[in-house]
C-alpha cells in the first residue's frame, strides 16, 4: 500500500510540472505572436504627414509650372510681336535701299552718257583753249567770278577700298602719286580749270592734315594759260598722306580768295581731323580725337566736324559744288555733302568710273 501511495505522488508531480511548462511554453507563443503582428500607428502617422507634406509640394510645383508656362506664352507673343517689328524695318530698309540704288544707278547712267556727249580732251595739256564755259555735266558748270578749287591730297585719295589705301600708305611716293584714285584725282581738278571762265580769277588750295595755296601767286587769271599749267604741275607734285582737313581748306581758301563766289571741292569723304585752334570742338568730350586725345574717330565725331567745318568758314553767299569719289566705309559723306551744297545753290556730283 505505501508503494502505490508514492507513485501516486510522483504521477502527480509530473502531471503539475508538465502542465506547468506547457502554460509556460503558451504564453511565450502567445507574446510572439502579438509582437510580430502588432500595428504600429506611429510609423503610419508619420507616413501619412510625409505623404501630406510631398502632396503640398507637388501642388506648389504644379502651380509654378503653370505660372512658367504663362510667363513663357506671354515672352512667345511679344518675341513674336517684337520679331514682326524687326522684318517690317528690315524690308522697309531694304525698299530704301533698293530706292536709292535705283536712282543712283540712274544717275550713273546719265553721267556716262553725259561724259561720253562731251568734247575729249587731251589729259597731259590741259587743253585750255576753246573750252570755256560751254561744258556740262548733269548741271555741273565751272563758272563765277572768282572761282575757289578745293583739292583734298590726304592718303586715302589713293584707293576705294581701305586695304588698298592701307597697302598705298607704306609704298614709295612714286606709287602714291601713281595710285588710280589719285590720278583720277589730277584729271578732275584739270578738268575743272580747264573750264573756268577767261575773265574768271582762280585760286587753288590743296588740303591734307594743313592746307597750302598752289601757284605762283595766290590767285591766278583762269585766261592766262601759262598760269593754269603752273597750277597743273605743282598738283603733279603732291603726294597724297595723312588725314584730312576740311576745316583748315576753308579757313586757307576764304583767307586767299575773300572774295570767292563759287568753289569746287574734290575730296572722297567727310573730314578727319580738327583746327587744333577750335576749342569748341577740341573741348568736346565726346569726340576725343579733335584734341589729339584719341587716334581714331567714329562717323558721329566725323559728322560733327564737317557740320562744324563748313559753317564756321565765313562762306557767305559763296555757291558750293563737291566732286566725291568713291570711297569704302563713309556712308554719311554723300547725303552730308548734299545738304551743304545745296543749301548754297549749289550740287554734289559723285561721278561714273569713266570720268572723267
């Protein structure tokens, strides 16, 4: 009986140990469990916020998205606008242009004829008689009672184009005084003299960076042959160089011709350089090259200076004629010339290759 009574016991035991494990062995099941399957708010929450914050700034990007591309349509249309603009100047330019063109072909084609209609001429005498005053080109006639001849001898009296005149002005004298423009030069201001009036009086001023009287005297009898050949040969002289200096011309023509009633000037474009006496232009800031400040001058200084040229010469009623050759790079001279000219009566001739 006691045998049976202690294995009773011992069955027990164990069944209370067992027992005991397996509600232990549970409840570490049931902890597990509920870690790994437990819902963590907090990460949602902050999901959610970053989820708000991306949406806030897409609708922010959104919103500048379409303010650029407002921006862009509105810059689309005044390019546009602006572009219209442009093309209507451009053909409007090109309408002038094609104007002036035509007249000037025009005008070309007259001045040929005209040359060809009159009398030749033998280049190396000068042929003073029988010419007179009866010789005409498109109204160009040398006529006056006392008569002013303005030959302009600055370096680019040599050539058109400016890397020619570049080119002339490192070579020998002899080839300056040979350059095409230069001789062309000779025989326009032969020409001129050639058919200044008998009972005319004439003087002749050559003019670069200073000007010079030619001639045995100043003023000269346009009758007298001998004196007009003298004239001839010291144009033959000269050397064309330098800068040119329209101010000075005058000022040298009106002191040796007071009484000058009509001049011709032979020269290829507006002037260059400044009486260094003016100070009206030599204190002129913007314009540092009529001081000597400056070795270059842009056209607007070149415009102010012959306005400034002519108008301060003491003309009077004198009538104004200007042969312009053609010169690259001056495209103000020809319109300038022709206001001077013809606010005197007088007109701006820019002549044909072939004269003359």
């Amino acid at each position: 009986m006691r045998r049976r009574s202690a294995d009773g016991f011992n069955l027990a035991f164990l069944d209370v140990m067992a027992c005991g494990l397996g509600a232990v062995i549970l409840i570490f099941m049931l902890v597990k469990f509920h870690a790994q399957t437990a819902i963590p708010s907090d990460e949602i929450e902050r999901l959610k916020a970053e989820l708000e914050q991306l949406t806030s700034v897409q609708q922010a990007l959104n919103e500048d998205v379409k303010k650029a591309s407002e921006a862009n349509a509105r810059k689309s249309s005044e390019v546009a606008l602006t572009k219209e603009q442009i093309e209507a100047l451009i053909k409007q330019a090109q309408d002038n242009q094609k104007s002036v063109d035509e007249k000037l072909y025009a005008l070309a084609n007259l001045e040929t004829a005209a040359a060809a209609a009159a009398p030749k001429q033998a280049d190396d005498s000068l042929t003073i008689q029988g010419t007179g005053e009866e010789n005409y080109l498109l109204g160009l006639k040398v006529e006056g009672r006392h008569i002013g001849i303005l030959v302009d001898y600055s370096a680019s009296m040599t050539e058109q184009k400016l890397a020619e005149i570049i080119k002339r002005k490192i070579g020998s004298d002899a080839e300056k005084q040979n350059a095409p423009k230069w001789q062309r030069t000779l025989r326009v201001a032969r020409w001129l003299l050639a058919r200044a009036p008998k009972t005319s009086e004439v003087a002749v001023v050559a003019f670069n960076k200073e000007a010079q009287s030619l001639g045995s005297k100043p003023i000269v009898s346009a009758g007298n042959e001998a004196d007009l050949q003298a004239l001839s040969s010291e144009l033959s002289k000269l050397v064309p160089a330098n800068g040119t200096n329209l101010q000075l011309a005058l000022k040298k023509m009106v002191e040796v011709n007071p009484d000058m009633t009509n001049l011709y000037v032979i020269t290829d474009g507006l002037p260059t350089l400044a009486d260094p006496d003016d100070k009206q232009l030599t204190r002129n800031l913007r314009c540092r090259s009529f001081g000597g400040r400056a070795s270059t001058i842009s056209g607007e200084c070149r415009a102010i200076l012959f306005n400034r040229s002519y108008q301060s010469a003491g003309l009077g009623n004198t009538e104004v004629n200007v042969i312009l050759l053609p010169l690259e790079g001056d495209p103000d001279a020809s319109h300038m010339y022709w206001d001077w000219t013809s606010d005197t009566g007088g007109l701006t001739l820019t002549p044909a290759d072939s004269w003359p």
